[in-house]
C-alpha cells in the first residue's frame, strides 16, 4: 500500500515534471506576426503580416533561426537554444557585413530569397508580406 501511494506520488511528479518540460520547449512563438523594424524608422513604414505558424508546418526552425558565435560568425539553429529578435544582431551598431545589417535586409534576403526560389510569382510581390490594410 504505502509502496504503491510512493509510486503513485514518484509517478505523478515526473507526469508533471515531464509536462512542463514539453511545454517549455514547445515555444513556438506566435502563429501570425506583424513584422516592423524598431531601428529604421522609416517614412513610410511597411509591416510584414508573417504566417510563422503556417511556415513551421512546413520549415526546420534553423531555416530562419539561428545565432551568433563568440567569433561573430553564424551558428546555426540547435533545439532549445534561445530564439532573439532578427534585430537583435542584424542592425548597424553590431558589426553586421553591410549586406545584412537591417531588418529589411536581412527580411528581403531570407523571406523574399525562399520566396522567388519557390518559382511562385506571387510570392514575391510586395503585397504577398506588406498587406495594404
Ligand atoms: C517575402 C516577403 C517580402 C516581400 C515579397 C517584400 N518584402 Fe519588403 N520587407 C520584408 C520584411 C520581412 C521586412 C522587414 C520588416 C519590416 O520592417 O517591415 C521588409 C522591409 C521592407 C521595407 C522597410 C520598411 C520599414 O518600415 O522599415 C521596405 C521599404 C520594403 N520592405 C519594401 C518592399 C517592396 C517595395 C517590395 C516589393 C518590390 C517588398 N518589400 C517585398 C518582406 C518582404
Ligand atoms: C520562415 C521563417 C521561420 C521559421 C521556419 C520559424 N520561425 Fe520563428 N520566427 C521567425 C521570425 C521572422 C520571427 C520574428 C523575429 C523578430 O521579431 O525579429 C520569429 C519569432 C519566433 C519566436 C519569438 C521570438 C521573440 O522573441 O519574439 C519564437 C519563440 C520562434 N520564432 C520559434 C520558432 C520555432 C520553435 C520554430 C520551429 C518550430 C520556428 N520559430 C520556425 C521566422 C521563422
Ligand atoms: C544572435 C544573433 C543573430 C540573430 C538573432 C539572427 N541572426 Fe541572422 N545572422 C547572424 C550572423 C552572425 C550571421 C552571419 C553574418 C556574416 O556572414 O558575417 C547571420 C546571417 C544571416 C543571413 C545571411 C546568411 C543566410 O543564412 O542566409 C540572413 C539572411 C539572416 N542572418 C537572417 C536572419 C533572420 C531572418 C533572423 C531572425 C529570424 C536572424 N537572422 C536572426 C546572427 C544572427
Ligand atoms: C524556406 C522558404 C521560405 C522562407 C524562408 C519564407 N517563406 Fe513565406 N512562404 C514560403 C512558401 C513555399 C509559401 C507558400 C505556401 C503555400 O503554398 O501556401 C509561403 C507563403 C508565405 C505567405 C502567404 C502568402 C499567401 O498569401 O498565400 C506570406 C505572407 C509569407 N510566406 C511571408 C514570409 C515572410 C515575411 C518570411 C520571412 C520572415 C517568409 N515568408 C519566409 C516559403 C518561405
């Protein structure tokens, strides 16, 4: 009896143990996402209406995420690892080659570049990610 009410109790904490694990990694972040530089200030801002959900249905996390190496260099995506703004590292304070050193950059080079490989046309207009309200 008091054996099984141990085995019970063991069982039940590493049920919720194990469950709260899950759920941590399970930060998949949000479905959809309104992408905006923070730095760029632009006159004429163009946010991005972004189906994170919708990609992760069909993409590795690594093909957009990634992080930074001691030496600077890209490391890429491992299970787990903290997941940072874009902006974060790509702006024009930290260093970044010139090519990648802003949101939109860096947004036209990883989204549209996957976009006009697809061979799909109507993935590249600019409508297709800046939604007109
Ligand atoms: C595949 C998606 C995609 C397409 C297609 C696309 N963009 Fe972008 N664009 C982005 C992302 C992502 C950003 C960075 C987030 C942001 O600032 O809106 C960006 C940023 C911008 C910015 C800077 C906006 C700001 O407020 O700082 C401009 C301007 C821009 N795009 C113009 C265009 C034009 C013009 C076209 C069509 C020729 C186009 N984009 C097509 C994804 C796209
Ligand atoms: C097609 C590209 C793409 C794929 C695939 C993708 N993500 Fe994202 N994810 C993004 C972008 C872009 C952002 C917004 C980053 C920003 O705001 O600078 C983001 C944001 C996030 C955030 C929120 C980060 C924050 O601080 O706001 C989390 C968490 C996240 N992603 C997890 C994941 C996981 C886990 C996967 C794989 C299951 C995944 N993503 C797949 C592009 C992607
Ligand atoms: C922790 C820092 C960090 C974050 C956060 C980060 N990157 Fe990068 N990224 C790098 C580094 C470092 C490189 C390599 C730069 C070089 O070539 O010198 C890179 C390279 C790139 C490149 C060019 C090479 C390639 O893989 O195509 C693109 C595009 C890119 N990042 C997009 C993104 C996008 C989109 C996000 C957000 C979803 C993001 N990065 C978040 C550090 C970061
Ligand atoms: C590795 C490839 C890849 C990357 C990276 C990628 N996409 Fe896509 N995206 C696709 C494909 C393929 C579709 C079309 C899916 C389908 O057939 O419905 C799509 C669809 C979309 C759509 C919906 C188009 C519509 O109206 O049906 C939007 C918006 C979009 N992507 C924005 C983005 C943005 C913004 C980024 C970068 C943060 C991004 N994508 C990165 C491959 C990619």
């Amino acid at each position: 009896m008091k054996k099984a009410l141990i085995f019970g109790v063991a069982l039940a904490f590493f049920c919720s143990t194990g469950l709260v694990t899950m759920a941590m990694a399970k930060d998949t972040g949000p479905a959809v996402m309104t992408l905006l530089s923070t730095t760029d200030n632009a006159k004429k801002p163009k946010p991005v209406t972004f189906p994170h959900a919708e990609h992760q249905s069909r993409l590795k996390c690594g093909a957009c995420h990634h992080t930074k190496g001691p030496d600077g260099k890209q490391v890429a995506y491992t299970e787990g690892m903290k997941i940072q703004k874009c902006e974060t590292c790509h702006n024009k304070t930290s260093g970044m080659p010139k090519a990648l050193d802003s949101f939109k950059k860096i947004g036209h080079k990883k989204c549209k570049g996957c976009h006009k490989a697809s061979g799909n046309k109507k993935l590249t207009k600019c409508g297709t990610c800046h939604k007109k309200k």
